[in-house]
C-alpha cells in the first residue's frame, strides 16, 4: 500500500496539522511544535503513545479516531506505541463511567487481544509500530513502589473528578482499584518516557495524571492531545461502543463497513467525514453545503465517505466493489421511478409507528420488520408538506419504530 510519507512538513506546520482534527493540544500547540523542534534538532522522533484496553474482541471506528491521529505521527516520522492495556482491562477504566464494569478474567483478555494487532495494521507502517502490553511492567510493580508513588499524589486530585464525585454521591459504588486506574495509566507513560499521550476526550484527566506521574518521577512531562469522541451509528447520540453495539468493526468485511454508514442519520456525515476522511474543513463544509441546498443528495454523499472508509480499512479496489454492491443492491431505482404512496394525515395515524402507518394504513409492506429493512437500506423517504413547502427526509432505521408525529415533528424542526 501506497504511504503518505509527510516527514518534510516544519515542525509548526506538523503541530498544526495534528491540532486540525483534536479537542485539545495541552499545554499548547506551540508547545507541541516546540518538542518536535527540540527532538528533531537531536535527530529523532518524538514518543507518542495511545492505549487501548483489550475489554472486546473488536477494534472499531470509535478508536479508529486516535488511531488515524497516531498513524499521522507516524507518518510525521515519530516514533509511535500502541499499548495493549492486558493489566490496565483488568481493573476497568472508570473514566467517565456510572457503574463499575464487569470484570474481564485472563482468558478473556488473552482471547480479546489476540487479534488486536492485525485489526490496527492498515493504519500504519506497521513493522515500525511498537506494540507493548503494560503488564510488562505494572505486574512486577510492588506495593512499596506504589505506596512511594501515590504517598506524592494528593487523593483530592482524583477524587475531584466528576465521573468520581457522581458516583460517590449516586452511591454507586467506586473501587480503590478504579481510583488507582489513572496511576497505572500514568505509570505506562513514565515507563515509555511519552512525549505525547493520545487518547479520545473521555481520557483527558487520565493523560494529565500521566503528566503529574512523568513530573513525581523527574521526567519533563508528556503532552497530551485529545480527539472527539465518535457518535455510534444508532443515531442515539450515544458514543461509539462495543457495549452499545452501535459501532463499526475495523475487521467487519468491506460490504458491511460500507452499509452500515450507508445506515447512519445524514446529522452524522459531518462528524464522520472529519473523523475519518483526510479532507480539510473546507472540503467538507462545500460538500455539505450542497447537499444543504439540494444540489447533492445525501446518499450519494454518503456513498463518498462509506467508500472513503472502506479505502482505509481495505484499499481503493474494495471500496470500489463494495460501492458498486450497494448500489446494485439498494439503488436501483433512478430517483425518478420511485414509488410514491398515497398522503397520510398524521391528526389520524400519527400516534402508529412508521412501519406500522406502511403495513397496516398503506399495505405497502407485509410487515413491520419488511418496513425498517427498507429503513435500513436508505430506501424510505418522508416528503413533509408544511407552510415553507415540501422537504424530503430519509428515515432512518430507528425512525421506522417510532410514532410517525414524532418522527415528523423532529424532520420538521430539522428542517
Ligand atoms: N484508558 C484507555 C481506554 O480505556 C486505555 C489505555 C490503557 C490508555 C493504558 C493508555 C494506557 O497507557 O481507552
């Protein structure tokens, strides 16, 4: 595979390229350039990590975030580790939970890492990736150690955090061993002597944790550089997850890669596009604007950034098939020979869901689960006639199961 080689760029133009598509650069993008400046000047790269902890078998989209970041790294000419979290999974990261999590054995993790490597390959020069899982150095590491360490760490810094504090007050329960999470995290950074911790927004108190670590430890202080958490393709504004089964494998095969962004709600190609695509802001916001103003459709921008996913994951030539797949598939139909049904009056059947309103009201499907497959293929459009003219909306899976005055109350305020 072809390798965007980006070693030339300045250290001010790399800093800024890698602050293009973060949330934060801490303590500061000139200070980022300014490391860079440093190690270049002694001829190396700078360390950067980013953990992931083995809780699932599958590596998805969501991760894909940093991971995109981290491979810019790379190609910046930094040297760059991926830390499989082996003993970090077994404690279970609290941040930004409500309740415990269900404990992983050995056998778990062993099975949900095995494949990790391979999942992460295409992002990267991969002979050149440093792969460490942490057990290597958090399971020799003694209680004395400990008790010198956390002996310096005052409790209020951790106890401070809101996911703590809720859960304190909630009386949800909260561990000593997921108070010492951001210890261990931090000792993986004072292990590698980070530069520079990735990790999505919800890390951001344990990559500072990193720092105060790498501080009590006489080391200068990593940076720390965070990236938007991805929204699942649920639509539910719930974030990617394993847990919530709204995510998308990096391993899943190119056609379902591709239909299940083909899938998600059009609010979401925005924050896909700059999750996962390589296109500037500018780009985006073009392309968006028309289909704002109708002269791009919406699912045939889509078909841009499946394909662009699949590109990624699998090559130009897969994205290529899978695209002609799904059109073969779904698309057949011009926009012209649609079929269009009779008017529903919403004051009548507005309280049945929209799969109900196709199969029972307008004997256009023989059933509900007939009706959210048309859903899931993108191929149900609601024309909403208003007092500012008539719009039209794709539904959405979820959409299908929901009243339909609640689903039009929602496009029309969308609209
Ligand atoms: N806490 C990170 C997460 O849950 C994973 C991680 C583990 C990151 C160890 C860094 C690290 O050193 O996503």
């Amino acid at each position: 595979r072809r390798y965007l080689d980006l070693t030339d760029l300045s250290s001010k133009e790399q800093a800024e390229l890698i602050a293009s598509r973060t949330v934060e650069v801490l303590p500061g993008v000139e200070k980022l350039a300014e490391r860079i400046e440093e190690r270049r000047a002694a001829g190396k790269g700078l360390h950067v990590k980013l953990g992931i902890d083995p809780t699932a078998t599958d590596v998805h989209l969501g991760h894909a975030v940093p991971l995109i970041i981290l491979s810019r790294f790379q190609r910046l000419g930094h040297d760059v580790t991926l830390i499989i979290g082996d003993f970090t999974a077994k404690i279970g990261d609290p941040s930004g939970r409500t309740a415990e999590r269900p404990p992983l054995t050995d056998d778990d993790i062993a099975h949900n890492l095995a494949t990790y490597r391979e999942q992460v390959r295409p992002f990267f020069d991969f002979e050149k990736v440093s792969f460490r899982q942490n057990s290597e150095w958090l399971a020799p590491y003694t209680f004395p150690e400990l008790l010198g360490l956390l002996a310096q760490v005052p409790a209020s810094q951790l106890l401070q955090r809101e996911d703590f504090r809720n859960r304190l007050a909630a009386g949800s329960g909260l561990t000593m061993t997921e108070l010492l999470y951001p210890i261990a995290q931090g000792l993986d950074s004072v292990a590698l002597e980070c530069d520079v911790e990735l990790g999505g927004s919800d890390q951001l108190l344990n990559l500072q944790m990193g720092r105060k670590l790498m501080e009590l430890r006489g080391q200068r202080p990593q940076l720390v550089v965070t990236m938007p958490l991805i929204e699942g393709t649920d639509g539910t504004g719930a974030k990617m997850s394993k847990s919530k089964g709204n995510y998308v494998g990096l391993s899943s095969p190119a056609d379902d890669v591709f239909g299940k962004i083909m899938s998600v709600p059009d609010r979401l190609m925005e924050p896909y596009l700059k999750a996962w695509t390589e296109w500037t802001d500018e780009e985006i916001a073009l392309a968006l604007g028309r289909v704002g103003d109708r002269s791009l459709h919406p699912m045939d921008l889509k078909k841009v950034l499946a394909g662009e996913v699949v590109a990624a994951l699998y090559g130009l030539d897969a994205a290529m098939a899978a695209r002609a797949g799904f059109v073969a598939q779904f698309s057949k139909k011009s926009f012209g020979d649609v079929e269009s049904l009779p008017v529903v009056d919403a004051g009548e059947h507005g309280a049945l869901t929209v799969a109900a309103v196709l199969t029972t009201v307008l004997e256009f499907t023989p059933s509900a689960s007939a009706a959210r497959r048309l859903a899931k293929q993108n191929a149900l459009r609601l024309v909403v006639e208003g007092g500012s003219g008539q719009s039209t909306v794709v539904l959405a899976e979820a959409d299908a199961v929901r009243p339909l005055s609640e689903v039009l109350a929602e496009k029309l305020s969308d609209a």
